[in-house]
C-alpha cells in the first residue's frame, strides 16, 4: 500500500494562505510558520502530519500527496477544514 509523510499549514482564509506561502519562499521555516499560525493541533510540531495510507486523509489531500512533487510547498488546498499548505516530505509506493 502506498504511504506518504507531509506536514501541512491549516488557515481559514485562502489569502492567509497565500500569505504564508510566500513567507515559506522568502525563506521563512515550514516548521516555524506552522508553529505560529496554523490552526491544526499538528502545527505545534511544525504541522507534520508523520506517516498515512492512501485514502487515510481527505480526498483533496490524497490527490496532492500522492502524485505530486516532493519537498515543494503546495497549495492553496481547499477542504472542508480551510485552507492547507501541504509539503510532502516521504512517499513509498
């Protein structure tokens, strides 16, 4: 069964979103702007999210972490929850 690592940045607002990502590329630490602002429980730990099977996260999740590239943040990803930034750090087939 496939399995993915991520860690991820939960908000409410899209330009929050937005915001942090590019935080995230002028050189701002995942881990440190997960600490601060995201609304997850995971952020305390820089929003990891550690080890999942395919289909154990929401859809929107599984498309992004399971086909997409490794070690880039992507998103804005909508779910029911808000609005993520997704960084897949693992992934094994």
């Amino acid at each position: 069964m496939a399995k993915a690592s991520a860690r991820h940045i939960l908000v409410e607002t899209e330009k929050k979103c937005e915001e942090l990502k590019k935080q995230i590329a002028d050189g701002a630490k995942f881990e440190d702007v997960a600490s601060e602002h995201s609304s997850c429980p995971s952020g305390k730990s820089g929003g990891d999210l550690g080890e999942f099977g395919k289909g154990m996260m929401v859809p929107e999740f599984d498309k992004v972490v399971f086909n997409d590239e490794l070690n880039i943040v992507h998103g804005p990803i909508k779910t029911q929850f808000g609005y993520h930034l997704l960084e897949i750090t693992d992934r094994s087939e």
